[in-house]
C-alpha cells in the first residue's frame, strides 16, 4: 500500500493531516504546550473534521499527537488571561466550551470511524476527546484522568464523553478522584481498545484503520450513526430504528454485492459509499 501525502487542511502546524491512502491522519502539534486545546486548536479540528466529513475518498481517521502528552485539555494560560477580560471572561468560556462540546459531537457524526492514537497523557478535555472517538490505541506509557476537581473545577464536559465510554462507577471514580489511569486499566474499563509497546501506537492504528477502510463504506455510514443513536433510546424503539436500518441497509449496492460475494465464495467489490452521507434513517 502506498502511503500519498496530501497537503495540510489548516493555515498553521498546530494540527497536521496527512492522507496515507483511505485513512486520514490528524496529528496534534503543539508539543510544547502538551497539545492543550486553544481556542485555535478546537476551530482547527472542527474545520478539519468538516473537510474529512465531505472526502469521499476517506474511510477512516486516526487522530494522534506529537511529543510526550496526547492532550493535556484546554489552554489553562489561555483560560487564565481571559479573566481580565471586562466580563471575567464569560463570554470566551461560553464560546471555548461550546467549541469543545461541537468538536465532540462533530467526531460521533463524523461517517467515518475515528481512532485515537495515544502516546501519553490524556487529561481533561484530552481524556474526553479519546472518549469520544470511536476506538482508541494507546502505548503502554498512556495514561488518562479527569483532574479537574484537582483545580476546584469539575470535569463535567468531559464526563459526557466519558461516561458513554466506561460504566458509570469507572466515570465516577475518575471524576471524583481525578487519579490517573493506566493504560492497562483504561483497556480494563473500556476507555481504549488495544494497548501496545511504546513506538508502535501509530502502526497499530493505522492498521486499525486501514482494516476498517477495507470494508463496505456505505454500510458504516449507515452503522455508525445507527449504533449511537440506539444507544439513547427505549429498547424496544432500538430494535424499531434499526429494523428500518437494517432494510435500508439491505436495499444498498454493497449489501447485494456482499451478499454475493459470500456466497461464489469471492471477495467482495465495493462501490464509493454512494457517494453521500445516509444522515439519519
């Protein structure tokens, strides 16, 4: 497979991409603050995640970070300087949060899956924003918290994603103590999904990754919002939406060719995904 390089999305280096065939690779690069998310940093990724949203070409995304930490949250300095401003800084804190919360949802209804890639210390919103992808690799030396009561400020952004990530006592647990976890024991709860030696992070992702773009593009735009959506509803409304996801499904090029495909004991040839988000069914 060979790896093609495609230009930078953003102005600046604090957010890179590269196009390494079907997988987008979004790397943090602000290693020097420990990639904190400045209010530039979030507009970036939502920008970006814009742009992958209308790339048919890609299957799958893996979001990763250079230096030590993954993310260590928001910009403590940038939030700081603001309350000089005239209204304490409110107004920024309502705009920086409401950035946070897009980013975070912009990632679940993203069609394609994303993969955290963490080589460090996720913490706060950095530990929300591996919550929030759709899997997560992390090297042995990761590890993840929700520190905020540490500071006198309650990671109750973060615990959204959180606690849709692990069971309730877990998120409870972090939250409340604001110890760091592990990244065996982050595995342990369901924060990530492999751990592996420090330095090979990134290829296991890849491969994660490039796993997932092997397979029907169309039939993960139709899984992926299907499988969130029915995680918020009545069991017996879950079953009714996804039965009508399912038909939808099965009306697809993909799923007759799939079908197909097993049956003359063949691989399957796939088509581009339609060529369009499903959005909801």
């Amino acid at each position: 497979m060979n790896d093609l390089t495609a230009p930078a999305l953003t102005a600046n280096d604090a957010l890179r991409r590269e196009q390494l065939d079907a997988v987008a690779v979004l790397t943090l690069n602000r290693p020097a603050a420990r990639n904190s998310l400045s209010a530039a940093m979030l507009a970036d990724l939502i920008d970006s995640f814009a742009a992958i949203r209308a790339d048919e070409a890609t299957r799958a995304v893996v979001l990763a970070a250079e230096g030590p930490a993954f993310c260590a949250g928001h910009d403590l300095r940038e939030i700081t300087a603001h309350r000089a401003d005239p209204d304490g800084g409110r107004a920024f804190y309502e705009c920086l949060f409401a950035s946070c919360s897009d980013l975070m949802q912009a990632i679940v209804s993203l069609p394609q899956p994303v993969i955290a890639c963490v080589n460090g210390v996720a913490t706060a919103a950095g530990c929300q924003l591996v919550a929030a992808c759709d899997l997560a690799v992390a090297s042995t030396a990761a590890s993840f918290a929700t520190p905020g009561v540490n500071i006198g400020l309650f990671c109750s952004s973060p615990m959204v994603a959180l606690s849709r990530s692990v069971g309730r006592k877990h998120a409870m647990e972090m939250l409340l103590t604001g110890d760091l976890v592990n990244a065996a024991d982050a595995m342990r709860i369901g924060l990530v999904n492999r751990v592996v030696p420090v330095g090979e992070e990134r290829g296991e992702a890849l491969r994660f990754a490039r796993l997932i773009a092997s397979k029907s593009a169309a039939a993960i735009r139709i899984g992926k919002p299907a499988f969130y959506r029915q995680l918020e509803i009545p069991l017996a409304e879950a079953y009714e939406h996804v039965s009508r996801v399912m038909v939808e499904n099965m009306l697809k090029p993909d799923a007759s060719e799939g079908i197909s495909a097993f049956l003359a004991k063949r691989s399957p040839i796939w088509g581009d995904g339609d060529g369009k988000d499903t959005g909801p069914i």
